[in-house]
C-alpha cells in the first residue's frame, strides 16, 4: 500500500477538524464573550530507511533517509483575546475589561465565565441566564464587607432602618439693616404689623424621629438689638398634630393627649384646638388643657372632627435649647461659641434632639446688610425607612443599593478569579470553563483589587471572531482538504495501474 494515500488520508482527516473548529467559530461569532479558536497541525511519524552514517576519513557523511508518514492535529488553542464592548443598557449585564473570569456556582462546584449577561431569579438571586449558576461575591450586612465567598443576592424589598435626625444646619443672612422687632414677639398680631415685617423670619424644615416619622419643626428669629437676634423653636408649628372626635353631650367629655417621657412635659400654651376646616378654637372659651386632658365647654361642637397640636417641651430645658440668642461682631461674623439645639419628644419614639450646626464663617450664619433675610434651615441628616429600589455595579464589581428613601447602602462587590493559564481551562458549554491540570488553580479578587481586570456595567464583551481572518483560514483549509483529496486520488490512480500490471 502507497504511504502517500495515508498521508493524504491524515491531511484529509485533520484539515476536516480545522474546517470544525472555523465553522464553530463562524456560528459563534455572536455569542457573549466567546473565545476562538485555533488548530495548529504537527508532522507525523516518519518512518527512517536508512541511518546516518559519519563521514570517514575522505569522504562524507551520509544523511538519513527519511519517509514522512502524514500530519497531526498539534494543538487546539483558545485565543483569550480581549473582545470589544457593546452597550445594553441594562444594570445587570456586566463586561470584563481585562484577563478576568466571573466565579458561579452550582452547589459546592465553581465554574468561570466570561459572559456577564446576568439576571436576578425570583429569590432575588443574580444568575447566569443559561444555566441558574449563582454569582459569586462577598456580602455587605449593616454596611460591613463579611469574610467568605458566597451567592450574591439582592434582596429586593429589603428595608433600611430609619435614621433619627441629630443635626441640621442653619445657614444664609440675617439682615443687618432690618429695624429692632418692637412688642412681644409671642403674639402673631403684633408680628403681623407693617413695622415689624423685615424685623423678623422664619424657616421649616422636616426631621424624623426614631421610627422614620416626619416632624416638621419651625425656628423663628428676631432682630433685638444691633448686632443680636433671638430665636425660638415656634411649638405650635412643630407640634404633633391628632385628629380627633368630639364626644356628645351639651359639653363634649375631655380628650386624654398622650402622656409625656420623663423630663419633658406639654405645657398649656403649647396646645392648639382647630376644626376640620382650620378654624383656631380659643382658650380658656373653647377649651382648656389641664394635663393630660384637653377638657372642653360648652361653646365647644360635639360629635365634630377636630385636631389637636401640642408639643412635649423639656422640663428643664438647657441654655440655647429651643431658643436662645445670636451674636454677630461689627463685621457681620456670628460668634463662634454660640450653640443651639432642638430637643423636644413625641408618642411612641425616642425624644428628637437636634443640634444646629453653625458656622462662624461668611459660609454660615451672617448679619449683612440685604434686602431681606434669607438665613434657612436645610441638610438635616436624617431619613426615614425604606425599601430597595434599585442597584448600580461600579467598575471595582461594588454593588450599592438604591432605597425609597432616598438612602443608598453597599449590597454586595462581584469576586473575580484569574489563572495562570487560561488557555488550558476545559469548555463544558454554556459559556462556561472549568479548571484543568494545565490551568492553574483560580486565584480570586476584585477588579482593581488583587486583579488587573476592571468591569463595565450596563455592557456585554463581544465575540472576539474575526471574521475576515476566518473566511481566509476556511479558503486555506478548503485547499488544504482539496490538495491531500487529490493525493489520495492520483495514489488510488497508482494501485489501480499496479493492480493491472499482471494483465
């Protein structure tokens, strides 16, 4: 038998499996973050006719004579080449800039992916779409990175605690120019008058208590001197407001208001009576407050929806605690050892203590002269509960959480692994790799931390096919299938002229 028709038949088997692996890599050529790859061929076995021999004294030597028997697959490689970007838009979709793999889990086995078009399961899980393997990270609880790698979960509907207010910040201009408030500043008429209109101001804003309930709290400032302003938490306004029924009957039966904490108390002057409507209800004619009863006469409705204010004051208040007096120098700076809190309680949470943050400076408080004060209350840092919304994926694989409230909170960072061979990994489908004797073991990090790799959320990594250079490697293989075809003919010619000679 012809050693040629072996040959060809090894060319023709071989160049069939470079045909396999390029039509693989064609039908990939849009699968999320494939990988390519590549046949290299090696010789064959060559069968030796005859040794080489040295060359003697006055002669030459002799090569040997060799036959080469065909060819063999040398190797199939995985080109980890870095494949391009393309934008999706989606937060759960995540690329790898970099030599990177994502961990995933099924039970205690790992496996590795490049393709980041994760989802999020009904358990709130995030998961590989083709199979359900779990994503692997570290966990954030009570905004603390816990040891270990595990399943990355988003709990959706999760809630954060609400934060207590304990500081606001009372900034902007008191007005230099504006004339000393004249009368007593406790009575609204005499607030109300024309002389008294840019003598004073007044700013609101919300703070929340220990249960995450919003308390509106109003300080009121009035000019009493040249370089001197005094100011009050106004109570009515940051009172608690209830709603209730009056009772029937000629006299309505008294209301109980709820008893206050220790150290504090409500104060007669701090309970307010409306109707439904708005209408203020007086004092002592409407109503009375002999605590803790808002006790009322007969002028009062019975069976009529009212509402009660009242505000639970300290019984033995502090220097600038709910009120006190600022003080400016000649060049319109507060005094910078002036303090100021609020501090007042409510039913059914922890007493709301608040210090004003002022600042001496021309970015704090400030008595220039201006048409008109504009000193405020803002950045409180306060918030009520809420629950997960949203989440965002950073570069470094940080998940932060997005809540109803306004708040947001680290949920969980992506863990990445790296190897030493990456070309070595076994394919087990499903964009998925698993270790080998000739990968390396996976040596986990984070992007930027530990690992080169960085990640890019909202985008997907391509294929990194080339087109171009697989249609030339097809037009090789083709001739290269049709070259040794044509060996294994002509040798087929050469037996059948052999089988002939007898004739």
């Amino acid at each position: 038998m012809l050693r040629s028709l072996f040959a060809g038949v090894s060319g023709l088997r071989n160049n069939q499996v470079r045909m396999d692996v390029i039509g693989n890599n064609i039908a990939n050529v849009n699968t999320v973050a494939f990988k390519a790859g590549r046949v290299t061929f090696k010789e064959g076995f060559a069968q030796l006719l005859q040794g080489a021999s040295r060359p003697p004294g006055d002669q030459g030597g002799i090569n040997p004579v060799q036959i080469g028997l065909g060819m063999q697959i040398g190797s199939i490689d995985q080109i980890f080449n870095q494949g391009n970007l393309e934008t999706t838009g989606l937060n759960t979709d995540v690329a790898i800039q970099g030599d990177s793999f994502f961990v995933v889990r099924k039970g205690n086995q790992s496996f590795y992916t490049r393709a980041g078009n994760f989802q999020v399961d009904a358990n709130g899980q995030m998961v590989s779409p083709a199979n359900g393997f779990i994503v692997q990270g570290r966990i954030y609880e009570n905004g603390v990175l816990q040891d270990g790698i595990r399943d990355i979960r988003l709990p959706f509907g999760q809630k954060v605690s609400a934060k207590p207010t304990t500081e606001a910040v009372l900034a902007g201009n008191l007005n230099a120019s504006a004339p000393v408030f004249q009368g007593n500043f406790q009575d609204p008429l005499v607030r109300a008058l024309p002389s008294n209109e840019k003598s004073w101001t007044e700013s609101q804003i919300a703070v929340f208590d220990s249960q995450g309930t919003k308390r509106d709290i109003k300080i009121q400032m009035w000019k009493v001197g040249p370089n001197e302003w005094d100011w009050q938490i106004d109570p009515i306004a940051s009172g608690v407001v209830e709603n209730f029924q009056t009772g029937a009957g000629p006299t309505p039966p008294p209301i109980p208001l709820p008893v206050p904490p220790t150290g504090y108390e409500i104060l007669p002057a701090n309970v307010k009576v409306y109707s439904a409507s708005g209408t203020e209800y007086q004092s002592p004619a409407d109503f009375a407050f002999t605590p803790p009863n808002v006790v009322f006469t007969s002028t009062m409705p019975a069976s009529s929806e009212i509402k009660i204010s009242y505000f639970m004051s300290p019984t033995a208040a502090t220097a600038s605690e709910n009120g006190g007096t600022f003080t400016f120098d000649s060049a319109g700076i507060m005094n910078t050892n002036i303090s100021a809190a609020i501090n007042f309680a409510v039913p059914g949470a922890n007493p709301v203590q608040v210090n004003l943050k002022l600042s001496g400076g021309v970015s704090g408080l400030t008595q220039f002269a201006s048409t008109a004060s504009t000193a405020v209350l803002r950045d409180q840092n306060g918030y009520t509960a809420g629950t997960l919304q949203n989440f965002s994926i950073d570069r470094f694989g940080l998940i932060t959480g997005f809540f109803t409230n306004g708040t947001t909170s680290s949920l969980a960072k992506i863990v990445l692994a790296d190897f030493n061979n990456p070309s070595g990994m076994l394919r087990i489908g499903d964009n998925m790799y698993q270790e080998s004797a000739n990968s390396g073991g996976a040596v986990l990090g984070f992007a930027l931390e530990g690992s080169q790799s960085q990640l890019t959320s909202g985008a997907l990594e391509m294929s990194n096919v080339d087109l171009a250079q697989e249609f030339t490697n097809m037009i090789i293989a083709q001739r290269g299938f049709q070259a040794n075809g044509k060996v294994v003919s002509t040798s087929d010619e050469m037996l059948q002229e052999l089988m002939q000679i007898k004739r």
